[in-house]
C-alpha cells in the first residue's frame, strides 16, 4: 500500500507538493538549494540525488553549491531534515492553537502528524522505494532521539494538561502511533481523516491520558500534603515540635 501511494503521489505531480525550488520562500540560494534537493528527494530518492541533480533542480552550478554548502551532499541533506523539523514546528503550532480540551488538543495534535508523515512525499517515497535508508531509524533501540525532538517541539501544548511527565509520554505515546500506521497503513483507521481520527483518540488515546493527568493530579496532592505536614511547626530531630 506504501508503495501504491508513493507512486500515485508522483502521477499526481509531486512538484505541486513540494514547490518549485526556484520560487522557495527567500531569496537567498541556500533555501532554493534545500527545496531543489527536497524535491529531487521526493521524486527521485537518496540514491539517485546527487549535488549534480540538485545544481540542476535549482538552476544554479555545482560549483555555486559547494560555496553554499561546503560538506557538499551530506550538508545539505542534514538541512533538508532540519528544514523538515521546523516546518512541521510550525504546522504543529498552528494546528493546536485555541485547542480548549485534552481531547481537542490530541485530536488536532495527531491530525497534523499523521498528515505530515503520512503525506509528506519525500518520506513517503523513501518508505516505499528505498526502505533501508529510513528504517533502521526508526528501531525501538534507535528511535530515541527522535521521540525526544517531538517531546522538544510538542510538549509545551501538552504540560499545562499533563504536566512535564505526563507531557513526555503523551509526547512519545502519539508520535509511536503515527510511525506505526505509517509502516503498517490500516483498513479501518485513516488517520488522515478527521473523523477516524476524532474516533480514534476518543477510543484509544484519551482514556489512556486520562490516567496520566488522573496521576499527575495525584501527585500534585501528595506533594502539596507533604509540604503542608512538614509546615505548621518547627521540628527537632527527632520529629517533635520545639514550640511544644
């Protein structure tokens, strides 16, 4: 099914997803060459972009891209992720904003990634046509610094329901269910969906934090008693109070 998407994505004109590198936002060269390898990636894959392709996609020189980009194809891949990061960054803020509830905020929270992931056509077409440049990346053993950058670029929505901890797992519980319907697409749940995913987080995810805020809710009131027991005199050593 992945690879019925990838290649649907292509006859649909990936260029249209993508944009046309010479008309990327800014005006300086570094962002044209990003976009021109974005969208040889997105078209063509790891394997067949090299700095010779990107020259042409953005219609600049070899020799102009390894003034920009020094570290030559290597660099300019690792901007091509970070300018990914900061995209999504963006999308995630947008979508969450004015999200009033815990079910709200995950609704609209899985809703962007899952489109992002699920519809982003460079990952898209590596998943489907050079898996082994993706994959090992996402193994349980591998997978951490991942999880973490989608608890650096999330969390903040989700803390002030869930609290710094809570916000982590809820963090790491979302982004594990869009990487797994990303590599095993289901029948029944399409997550690019808004009522699939409305259902889905009613059914599957909100009850599960719910618990947690339930625990974080817990652990507040065991803080602030333990606080208020220690409080209300001056104790010796020994546990009793010097006033008495």
């Amino acid at each position: 099914m992945v690879v019925a998407v990838a290649d649907a994505a292509v006859r649909l004109n990936v260029d249209t997803m993508v944009g046309d590198p010479r008309q990327a936002s800014g005006s300086g060269l570094e962002e044209r060459v990003v976009a021109a390898a974005r969208a040889r990636l997105a078209r063509w894959g790891l394997q067949k972009t090299t700095i010779d392709d990107i020259a042409r996609e953005a219609g600049c020189s070899r020799a102009t891209i390894y003034r920009a980009f020094p570290g030559g194809r290597r660099q300019i891949l690792m901007e091509v992720v970070s300018s990914e990061r900061d995209r999504f960054a963006c999308e995630f803020a947008r979508a969450v904003a004015g999200a009033d509830s815990l079910e709200e905020l995950c609704t609209r929270a899985l809703a962007v990634g899952a489109r992002f992931v699920l519809l982003n056509p460079v990952l898209t077409n590596l998943l489907a046509h050079e898996p082994e440049r993706v994959l090992p990346y996402l193994a349980f053993d591998r997978l951490s610094p991942l999880l973490e950058e989608v608890h650096r670029i999330c969390g903040w929505a989700f803390e002030p329901y869930l609290g710094p901890d809570g916000s982590a797992e809820a963090c790491e519980w979302l982004a594990r269910l869009v990487l797994s319907y990303a590599l095993h697409p289901s029948e029944h749940v399409d997550l690019t969906r808004d009522e699939d995913v409305v259902r889905f987080v009613r059914l599957h995810v909100l009850p599960g934090l719910e618990l947690l805020r339930e625990a974080d809710r817990g652990e507040q009131v065991r803080s602030h008693g333990h606080v208020t027991s220690h409080g209300s005199g001056d104790l010796d050593e020994g546990g009793a109070d010097v006033h008495q």
